[in-house]
C-alpha cells in the first residue's frame, strides 16, 4: 500500500478555501480607522488560525485517505473520507502512462502520474496522482515498459533541426502572425491617408489638431504587428522547451516517448492500444517530403497545448522499415484514387471566394471612393490564402485515396490545409459512410467518410471516390455500407 506525495495536502487543502471568507468578514468587522484596530485584530487572530488550521487538517485528513493499493491484476486507488471511492484499473486495459517532472516539483521529489485506459470519453484521465519517485518506480513495476533485449534499433530519432522545425510549423499563429502584421504595417499607412484625407476636407483650422491625433494611427498599428510578432515568437520558443531533448525508444509491445526541458513528460504506450498513425504534412512540408508523425492512443496527447507527435519533423524517406511494426509505412500505392473528374468537389468554393474578391473591391470603391485604397489593400491580402487554398485543394484532389493491404488500411486525404496518411488496423474502424448529392449520384461519385475509434471517434473524408470502388472498400473490409443521400 501506498501513499500519495504530502504535497497533495496542499491540493486538497486548496479545495477548501472558501472558508477563508470567515476571517475575511471578521477583519472587515473590525476594521475602523483608529490607533486601536491592529491590537482588535490580533486579539481575535486566533480564530483566522483556526480556520487555516482546520483548512489544512482537512487536507491531511483527505491524503491519508487516498491509498494505492495493488492487487493480482489491478492497481486500485481509493479516496475520500466519509464516502469512499475505489478506482480500479486492470493492468492489461491500460494503454497509456504518462509521468510528468515539473521543475519546481523537483526540489520536493515529486511527480505526477496518469493512467489512461480507452475507456470514458472527451480525452478524461482515468487516474491521476502525485507520487514521489519511490512510490513512481513501485508503480511502474506493473505498466507496460520498453524491454531492453527486445528494443527496436534504428528507430529514427528527433535532432535538433527536426525539433526547431516542428516549433517553427507547430507554433500557434505563425503564417496568421505574419500575416497580421504586415496588414497593419502597410494598412495602418493606408488608415493614415484616408483619415488624413477626411479630416482636412472639414476645415484647414483643425489640421494641426487632426495631425496630432492621426499620427497615433500608424504608430498603434505597428505596435499591434510587433504584438502578434512577439505572441508567436513566444510560443516559438515555449515550444522549443516543451518538445526538446525528444527521445524514443520501442520494441513490439510498447513505446516510451520523452520530452520536455524544464517540464519533463515519459510516456509509456501499449502499441497494440494504438488507434491510428497520422503522418501530417503542409503543402510547403509535402513539397519537401517531410512529415510530422501524430498517434491516436488514449491518454497521449490529451493534455491542453500538446500535440500526440511520435516524430517530429522527418523527411518521409527516413523514416525506415522499422518502424512498420508500429504502424509507420511509406511508399504503399493506393488502390482507389480520387477521380480528376470529380474538381469540383474540391476546388468549387475556393475558386468562387477568389472570383468574389475583386468584384466586391469594385464594389465597395464606387460606393465609398475614400476607402478604395484600403478595399484595394484588403482585397489583395485575402486574394493570398485565397489562391493558397485552391493549390492545396487541387493537390489533395491528386493524392487523396485509399490502400487495403495486408490487415491495414491507409487513407490519404485533407483537412482545411493540411494533408493526412492515416494509417491504422482494420478492426479499428468503427463506421464507414457514403455521401451523394443528386448531381454525383448521377455520375457515379460520392464522398466516403470513416471513423476510427479512440476516445474521441475521429473522421476522415475523402471527396471525388467512385461510388463503386467505396462500396469495394467496404465489401473487403467486412461492413455494411451506410449511404447519405443529401437532395
């Protein structure tokens, strides 16, 4: 039997805070502006002691409480004080593990634990504790861990460049950054004519004043460009602590992934409780034939602002047939391919939103000539992703498909801009779906959707299939085909 670290006194104490209030309303009671408060104050202060006091006995009350106990096949935690609650996890359901070294918890020799099973829904921990590092390795004893004479050599490892990449893509706001900033690098000047403009029409008396206020127009607008510039430099660089000194280590049962610098995570996977692998790539990463590879596996992943990457920026040739046992291939043709014929599926509303563009610039010029600077400005700035997002779309259109092989499936396709090879079991699908709209059903195309289980069912679509080859799919898989026929 074990206990969890005394620093979660502190944790369950802190659930009691509100009972704080009582010495608040008291120092509110008898407070008055005279030389005789302090001395009022401390006469009672033994009440506001006892209040942290029992506060705190009650956060000791609860850790003493909370035990990890183990039996034959099961690690048990139980809880709480006057109702008890056990929470037991079968040492062969578990799928993940995660063991988190936070800085700050190093001076005290504590830790977190999670314990994820493929139970439950919307990515919830299935048990969570803080343990010190003897109570961690106990623990550890009886999860799924990398046997080291059976570990997989050559598994390709993350470099510096791969990690400073994957920063670089990962970062959150970069191409937006970017983006913002040079519109109001350039638009604030265009704000500052057009007001200028404006002001000087009324009367030349006030153009000193008018001046005066405008100029704060550009200035403003350059320290926001600095602001987004700044936002995504920093999450840059957290980044680059939160996934460095990346390491991985497999054999065919289990994976165990680290990473971090100042906030260190060990995960632990059991490999067959993998859903799916997602080699991710950006039209710009696809033209380099890089990829960035994501797992689904209960528990990995799940934490907030961190992503389920197995490896992080690899060129796809690297990633070697080691990897296979994994659920990790590169080069498998498709079998079923989207069809050409089918462009509009894909490129139908990027092309209309780019046609759009230009039209209601004129519009918007005639209607308001004073604007047509800034319109002209916006126009073009939207006419950027616009066209941006008709490549990406026409690439998807030539490499979205599907291959069956061996008890494997692999699905290619697209989400918004970013491409997906989705490689994952067969048993492991849990829905397949064909959709039609009249004019496709007519000519023989559909768009096929399928989900994969997890505790979040994850959907991927591809547009353009041929009815048939979808309704093939299907048959080899051993599924009854669910069509949606939109009118």
């Amino acid at each position: 039997m074990l206990y969890e670290h005394p620093l979660k006194i502190l944790r369950y104490s802190a659930k009691n805070i509100w009972m704080l209030i009582f010495p608040l309303l008291r120092g509110i009671y008898t407070y008055h502006f005279d030389k005789n408060w302090f001395y009022s104050w401390v006469k009672g202060a033994w009440f506001d002691i006892a209040v942290l006091g029992a506060i705190i006995l009650f956060g000791f009350i609860r850790w003493l409480s909370s035990r990890i106990m183990f039996t034959g096949a099961e690690l048990v935690h139980r809880e709480g004080m006057f109702l008890r609650v056990y929470t037991y996890i079968p040492f062969k359901n578990v799928s993940s593990v995660t063991v988190e070294r936070p800085f700050y918890m190093i001076p005290f020799g504590a830790m977190r634990f999670r314990c994820d099973t493929r139970a439950g829904i919307f990515k919830t921990v299935d048990m969570k504790l803080l343990v010190s590092r003897k109570a961690k390795d106990k623990i550890m004893k009886y999860m799924p861990d990398v046997d080291e004479k059976q570990k997989i050599d050559g598994i390709p490892q993350a470099d510096a460049v791969s990690i400073l990449l994957f920063s670089l893509f990962f970062s959150s706001g970069f191409s937006g950054t970017i983006y913002l900033a040079t519109f109001f690098f350039k638009g604030g000047d265009i704000a500052y004519k057009i007001i200028s403009r404006s002001l000087n029409i009324i009367t030349e008396e006030t153009a000193k004043i008018t001046e005066k206020l405008v100029l704060n127009i550009p200035t403003a607008a350059i320290f926001i460009g600095v602001f987004f510039i700044a936002s995504w430099f920093i999450s840059f660089l957290v980044n680059l602590f939160r996934y460095g000194n990346f390491n991985i280590e497999c054999d065919k049962n289990c994976m165990k992934i680290g990473y971090g610098i100042l906030d260190r995570k060990e995960y632990h996977i059991k490999t067959s409780h993998i859903n799916y692998t997602d080699l991710r790539q950006t039209l710009i990463m696809k033209a380099f034939k890089a990829v960035i590879v994501n797992i689904s596996c209960a528990g990995y992943g799940s934490s907030k602002n961190r992503e389920p990457v197995l490896l992080p920026v690899k060129q796809r040739k690297k990633l070697g047939k080691n990897l296979n046992v994994i659920g990790i291939y590169s080069g498998i043709k498709l079998d079923y391919k989207a069809q050409v014929a089918g462009i509009g599926s894909y490129l139908l509303i990027p092309l209309i939103t780019a046609a759009l563009l230009i039209p209601s610039h004129d519009w918007v010029a005639k209607l308001f000539p004073r604007f047509a600077e800034l319109s002209r400005f916006v126009t073009i700035m939207l006419e950027i992703p616009a066209v941006w997002f008709i490549i990406v779309k026409f690439v998807a259109l030539l490499t979205s498909g599907v291959a069956l092989y061996d008890d494997k499936i692999m699905i290619q396709c697209s989400t918004w801009t970013r491409f997906h090879s989705v490689v994952s079991e067969r048993d492991k699908i849990v829905k397949i779906e064909l959709e039609q709209n009249l004019l496709q059903a007519m000519s023989g195309r559909c768009a096929m959707s399928i989900w994969f289980e997890g505790e979040e069912h994850r959907r991927f679509k591809i547009k353009a299939m041929k009815a048939d080859d979808v309704r093939k799919i299907a048959a080899q898989l051993g599924y009854k085909l669910g069509e949606k026929v939109e009118t």
